[in-house]
C-alpha cells in the first residue's frame, strides 16, 4: 500500500474511533493531517474570539517546514495509536 493509500486509509479509521480523542489529540491529528494535504500553513491567523481557529492554527503552525510525507506517517502513526488505545 502506498503512502497516499495508508494516509487515507487511517483518515476514514479515525473516523470510526470508538471514543473520542481528547483535546490534544484532535489537534495533533488535524495539524498533521494539514501539514500532510497543503503543506505550511497558508492562512492569516484567526481573530482574538476565535478560540478554536486560533488553536486549530496555532498546532498547523507549529508544524512548519515538516515535510508532506513526514507529516503523512506521524499522521499514520498517531491514528494507529488511537485505535490501539480505542480497542
């Protein structure tokens, strides 16, 4: 299975988790499921009341410089981490 495939593959199995993450968790994976898609972050950070645009952001930020296909197997990595927990 290639990259592509197993990234989207552990995109649909997250989706099916049993429980759901905590906060942390959720922005791990939506940072890294970002930085996999588009890349560096390309937007304006949201505005003072946007709480969890600003923290969404923030964790993509952060990510800056992390290649595509790194981002694509930590994304992989932490879904099967949930789901091992999960079970």
């Amino acid at each position: 299975m290639s990259l592509d495939e197993r990234f989207n593959k552990a995109a649909e199995d997250v989706k099916n988790l049993k429980k759901k993450p905590g906060d942390a968790d959720l922005l791990e994976i939506y940072s890294l499921f970002k930085q996999g898609t588009i890349g560096d972050v390309n937007t304006d950070r949201p505005g003072m009341f946007d709480l969890t645009g600003k923290a969404k952001w923030d964790a993509w930020s952060k990510l800056k410089g992390l290649s595509q296909d790194e981002a694509k197997e930590k994304y992989i990595a932490k879904v099967q981490s949930l789901i091992d927990a999960d079970a």
